[in-house]
C-alpha cells in the first residue's frame, strides 16, 4: 500500500474543498484512488490536519521499560487458580 505525505494529503483535500473538480476528476489528476481521496477529506471535515496526519503509535525504550512487569509481577498457573496464596 502507498503511503502519501500529509503536505500532499492537504493539497488535493483543498484541492476538492475549493470546488476544482469531484473526487473523480482529482483521482486522475493527482494520481491517487478516488477513495482515498473521500476518505482524506472525511477525516480532514472530523478532526482537522491531525486527521491526515500518520496514526504511528511506537513506544519509546524508556516507556516500555518503565511499564514492562518485572518477573516478579508475574504468576503461574497454579497461582492463578489458588487465588494466589
């Protein structure tokens, strides 16, 4: 699957919002599937540039570690079933 720039995104979303031509017409022109061009500008009319923007969600070493349960957090079978005692 292609990945599109959110400056890119922007463009052809204002492209379609200014009136220059349906979502069809802009597929052909910008190179782009007519639904991704629908979908763009949804998300655009929800939630503003953020809504073009990537939804990336990585982790940082530092956040991993600090929420990783240590081994000591962590029980067995038999704990679980003896209620833990």
């Amino acid at each position: 699957m292609k990945k599109y720039q959110t400056d890119f995104k922007l463009k052809v979303v204002k492209s379609f919002m200014a009136g220059d031509g349906r979502a069809k017409l802009l597929a052909r022109q910008w190179s782009v599937p007519e639904e991704k061009i629908r979908t763009w500008v949804s998300h655009y009319r929800l939630h503003g540039i953020d809504g073009l923007r990537p939804k990336r969600s990585t982790y940082s070493a530092q956040f991993i570690l600090f929420f990783r349960p240590s081994s000591s957090e962590h029980y067995g079978s038999d704990d679980i079933c003896s209620g833990g005692t």
